[in-house]
C-alpha cells in the first residue's frame, strides 16, 4: 500500500474513533438502543398509581305487607383515589341464602374516586323461595376485574328476618 493511502485509512480510522466517542460522550445511552438523551429519573417512576377501591354496601328493606317480597337495596361506590374509566367491565351479585338472584355486568361506568350508585332490586318469594329469615349478600367486582388499592372490602352481607 501506498504511504498516502495508509495516511488516508489512518485519518480516516482517527475520524471515525473520534466522531463515534464524540458521539458517546454526549449521549452515553446511545449505544444501549436509545436515540435520545432520558432524564435519569422519569416523571412516570417518581408518582405512585392510584387505584380505585370498590365497596359494596347493603340494606334489605323488608316487605310494606306480611308475605311480601324484601327488596335490596344495594350501593357501589368507590372510595380509594384512583378512577374507574369505564373500559373494563366489572360484574357485581346479588345473593339470598347463598342463592344468587341477581347479577350485572357494568361494562360502560365511569367512577372518580367518591362516586358512587345505588339501585334496588326487588326480590320474588314467589320465585326464589327464600326463608322469612337468613342473609343477603351483595359482591362487587366478583371476577377481579379491577385492579384495586383493597381488594378485601367488595362484599357485604347482612342478617333479615321478617318475623318480627
């Protein structure tokens, strides 16, 4: 090889050693598989993920004649700190004597945190043929659906008796 093309491959071999730690020095993740320079400590690591606390709260409110049907009157609120955005559906029951008689899919509820629903669910004697004393009991979020900050507080169960 000629003198001036070592001379040229050598100059050519400096620049390159130069530019790539040039290029190092300035971005040291660049030859990790980033092409940005990053923040050392994301804003996404330093705030912690606020979950949502489903609770479920229940009232049997008894029959307005003897031998009529009890209703349950049933409450869903969330009381942790993070929301509930309506895209994943969460299923909640209705039991009597560990019977179930009423189950529902909300599939489309948003709920920030202190929101809450209620509804009341008649429920036939005639068709479930329940005791005039024993529980009721109402869960919510049965299948885990939503990731929650407790986990231990989705159902409530309740004595009746309609002898008195």
């Amino acid at each position: 090889m000629e003198v001036r093309t070592k001379a040229l491959v050598t100059v050519l071999l400096v620049g390159a050693f130069v530019g790539v730690y040039s290029l190092q020095a300035s971005n040291p993740n660049l030859f990790k598989g980033e092409l940005i320079k990053r923040d050392a400590t994301p804003a996404a690591s330093s705030t912690a993920v606020q979950l949502p606390d489903l609770t479920a709260d229940l009232v049997i409110v008894a029959p307005a004649e003897k031998g009529g049907d009890i209703s349950a009157k049933v409450t869903i609120s969330n009381k942790g700190p993070g929301n509930i955005d309506g895209k994943k559906p969460f299923k909640y029951s209705v039991y009597i004597n560990k019977t179930e008689v009423f189950s529902n899919t909300d599939s489309y509820s948003t709920m920030t945190a202190g929101d809450s629903f209620s509804f009341t669910y008649p429920i036939s004697k005639a068709v479930y043929q329940y005791a005039d004393s024993g529980t009721a009991k109402v869960v919510v979020d049965t299948d885990n659906a939503i990731a929650e900050g407790d986990e231990n507080n989705n159902s409530k169960e309740v004595s009746y008796n309609l002898t008195k």
